[in-house]
C-alpha cells in the first residue's frame, strides 16, 4: 500500500515536473513567479502608504497636543486673572480701596505675559472704568464690539472670546478678547471684563511647529473665525470658514481626523483635529498629502524601476529558457524519430515494429479480436540490385515503401521495413479475408508500378506476401506469428513469386 502510495506521488511529481520544464510550462512559470512578485511588492508598497499615512497622523496627534497644552494653560491662566477681577468688582470693600490698591488686588501678575494686553473694566455703557496698566483709565468706549454686546444681550457668564480684530489701543494690532461678564446683585448687566491676546502670540506657537512644506495648522473658533494659520496670512486671520467643507466635518466631532481639501487653497490635506475642552476653539494641524507620501512615492519609484527590469528579465530569460527548451525537444524528437525510422524509406524500423506488434497482440489477447499480419518481399531484389547498380536498388526500396504505405489506410495498422527488401504490415482487428484483400491490393499496387527488371519472369518489378491471421490459430507470442507469415511467403516465393499465399 505505502509503495503503492510512493510510486503515485512519485509520478504526480514527475509529471508536475515535466509540465513545468516544457516550453509552455517555463513561460506560465515565469509570468506566474513575475505576477506574485509584482503583487508582493504591491503588497509591500500599499503597507508601507499605511505606514506613512499612519505616522503623518500620529505625529499631527503629537503637535496637535502640545499646541492645545499650551493655549488650554494660557487661556486658563488668563480667564482664572478675568474671573477675580469680576470678583473683586463684586466685593465693595476692595471697591472702597484707593485706586492704586485696588489696582494691585484686582490684576494679578498672571495677567502680564508678552502677548497679554491690558484688562480692562467697562460698565453697562461700554466705557473704561478700570485700567490695569494706567490709573487713572485711558478713555475709550468699546459698547460696538462684539464681546460687549454677547455679554449685555446674554445672561451667558461663561467666558467669551472674540473674533480677531485691530485694537485702536495697540495701534491696530491684530488681537481677540477673552471676556466675562459682570452681573449685579439683582441679575442685571453690570459691564464687561476684557483681556486682550495678541494674534502674535497664536502665530509664535503655530511658527515653531514642523508641518512639512505644504502643510498647515490653524486655531479657529468654533462660529468659524479663522483666529490664525500656518503659513501666517494676514488676509486670513478673520475670515469665516464656517461653510467650508472642511470646517463643517470639523464640527461633527470633538476630535478626529480626515483627508480633505482645503477651500483656501485648494490643497488635499490630511486634517487632525480637535475641540479645547471648555473653549469656543478648534486646533487642527493638517500636513499636505503630498509631503506625507513624497518619500513613499520616491521609494515606489525605484522599487517600480527595479521591479520593471526585473520583470523584463525575467520574461526574456522564460522566452530564451522555452525557445531553448524547444529547440531541444525538437532535437529529441528529430532523434526519436530516426532511432525509430527508417531512413532510407522513411518506414518505421525493425524496433519499433517489435515494440507495434508486442502493444498489438497483448490488445489482441485482451479483446480477443483478430490480428493479421502481412510480410511483404521484393521479389529478386538481389538480381536487379547486381544488374541496376544499389543506387537503382534503393530508389526500388522507396517506391515499394510508399506504394505500401498508400495501400494502408486505417490509422490503426502499421508499415515498417523488416530488413533488407522484406515490409511488414500489421493489421489490428483484421480477419483472414480482410487481410487477404490488403494484401492482394498491395501486390497489384507494386506491379503496376512497372518498374522494369530484366531478371524478372515478369518483366517488372513484383512482390510476394504472406499473409497470417491470429484467430483460430494456437499461437501465444508474436513472434510464432512473425514466423507463420513469413513461412507463408517462402511459399508465395516457391509457387511462383508475384502472389499471396496464407498461413
């Protein structure tokens, strides 16, 4: 059973073999090994995009952080400065303070940073009241801005941040205001407390962060108010976004991120993004596509090229290996074919008429049907070889050879040169009669060639044939039947030659 087994897979794997190292099979094999490849380095490639798209995001995540630390401990530090001075306006004992005692109770030091202004306190009208840089206040009313009027018209006592404008007190600066409102005891409008941050002090934070060439980082409000963006523009600070596809996808979560194209200039960017906690503010840092994926492309480039040559190398190599494969294999059949032919008539030899007749009698035993067997010589070969010369001689051997094979139709049955001047045809699931018939046309089909021969009673060439038939007959090898026809044309030869005479 298991040698069984061995001697199957054994062959399974000789014929898989075969098949691969035919012509057709080592071009399948090279175009089949070019495709997966191809397709791994495709494979690679698409991971590798993954990768770089992935680290754009994390590293996005990371500026995004420190950007939103920073502004959220600003604000905050800001906003704690804002909401004690709104204290201290409640309380009348710091109220009844000299000017530049109260001053120093109400405004902190937290509420002097670089990009910090001064704070300011209007009341319900919209007029300084309280200064924290001067004493007594600079004369300003501030009742058209839009913090003032958010605060007078909404019980709102959050914290309120503008949208950018030019200050009249810093010389048209770019600035937003971050403000609270102050409410009376009996919950009416009181006044407004104001900080003013510099824009530069948004531009400073986003200026130090590395976005690559195309990229940006912008902080706006949430009503859409572009507060600042990297490239710094002045012409954008201020703009509304809110209509912008981009900011609108933005709104629809807290945080995130999503490729997209920016409506300023038209740019597919890869957008992280996300809301201050407890601030009317988004934070987004947005590298451009193009520079996350410009090593990548520059990588796909060169595995492309290489993959190219490889690619066309390897098809070459599979064309030259199959031609070369065929030019041997026709080598071998041509070989074949010669160890199996005849050559001068081009019949099948002595071989592989043994190798016909043994396939033909086992197959003739197995079905029990009838094989014949015809053995054809020329007769007096040997006197017209001396009298003509062996060239004459051999042009004789050729045209007997054809005229015989004309004479043999079925695809089945088989001619070959026994030796010398003596044709065999075997003649599967032929009976006596049938094989008589063959025969007997054979023998007419070489006289009327009437190729002359001097020697012969006849005057022309002739042939003899005996004829043999397996059925009926007590006959177990091929052999005894090679022998029963030939026994049969030594008596077409004795009786006479030019006849057919049967076992």
């Amino acid at each position: 059973m298991r040698s069984s087994l061995s001697l199957s897979v054994r062959r399974s794997v000789s014929s898989a073999a075969s098949h691969v190292l035919s012509p057709p099979g080592v071009i399948v094999s090279g175009v089949l090994l070019m495709l997966f490849t191809c397709s791994l380095c495709a494979w690679v490639l698409f991971e590798s995009r993954n990768d770089a798209y992935t680290r754009a995001e994390e590293n996005a995540r990371n500026l995004m952080l420190v950007i939103e630390r920073d502004i959220a401990r600003n604000i905050e530090l800001y906003d704690l400065s804002l909401q004690a001075v709104v204290d201290g306006m409640a309380d009348p004992q710091v109220m009844a303070l000299p000017s530049k005692l109260r001053s120093e109770v109400l405004f902190d030091r937290a509420a002097s940073g670089k990009y910090l202004g001064s704070i300011f306190v209007m009341n319900e009208r919209g007029d300084i009241i309280v200064d924290s840089r001067f004493i007594p206040a600079r004369v300003g009313n501030f009742a058209d801005r839009d913090y003032f009027t958010f605060h007078r018209d909404s019980s709102n006592v959050g914290l309120y941040i503008s949208k950018p404008y030019a200050s009249r007190l810093r010389d048209g600066a770019l600035t937003i205001a971050l403000s609270r409102r102050i409410t009376h005891a009996d919950g009416s409008f009181g006044g407004v407390v104001v900080g003013t941050l510099s824009i530069d002090y948004f531009r400073a934070l986003l200026d130090g962060l590395s976005v690559g060439q195309r990229g940006t980082a912008a902080v706006i409000e949430t009503n859409g108010t572009m507060i600042t963006r990297l490239p710094y523009d002045p012409k954008v600070v201020g703009r509304n976004i809110q209509s912008a596809p981009v900011f609108i996808r933005a709104m629809a979560t807290t945080e995130g991120a999503f490729a997209g194209t920016a409506s300023i200039d038209g740019i597919r960017r890869l957008y992280v993004y996300k809301h201050l906690p407890g601030l009317p503010i988004i934070v987004d840092v947005a590298p451009a596509e193009s520079d996350i994926y410009a090593e990548w492309q520059r990588r796909a480039w060169r595995l492309g090229i290489v993959m190219a040559v490889f690619s066309v190398i390897l098809v070459a190599g599979s064309l030259l290996l199959s031609r070369e494969l065929q030019r041997r294999q026709l080598a071998e059949s041509k070989l074949q074919h010669l160890a199996r032919t005849d050559a001068l008539t081009g019949l099948s030899n002595r071989g592989t008429f043994d190798e016909t007749l043994q396939k033909e009698w086992q197959q003739a035993n197995r079905t029990g049907r009838p094989l014949s067997l015809l053995f054809v010589d020329i007769d007096q070969f040997k006197a017209y070889n001396d009298y003509y010369g062996h060239q004459a001689g051999d042009e004789v051997l050729r045209a007997v050879a054809q005229c015989v094979a004309l004479c043999v139709r079925r695809p089945a049955d088989h001619v070959a040169r026994y030796g010398g001047e003596e044709f065999v045809v075997t003649l599967p699931d032929t009976d006596s009669t049938g094989a008589t018939n063959i025969a007997e046309t054979i023998r007419h089909a070489v006289f009327d060639l009437n190729i002359e021969h001097v020697q012969s009673q006849y005057g022309c060439v002739t042939a003899s044939i005996g004829v043999v038939t397996s059925q009926g007959r007590a006959v177990h090898d091929g052999a005894v039947l090679v022998k029963m026809a030939d026994s049969a044309l030594y008596e077409a030869k004795s009786t006479g030659r030019n006849r057919v005479c049967e076992a």
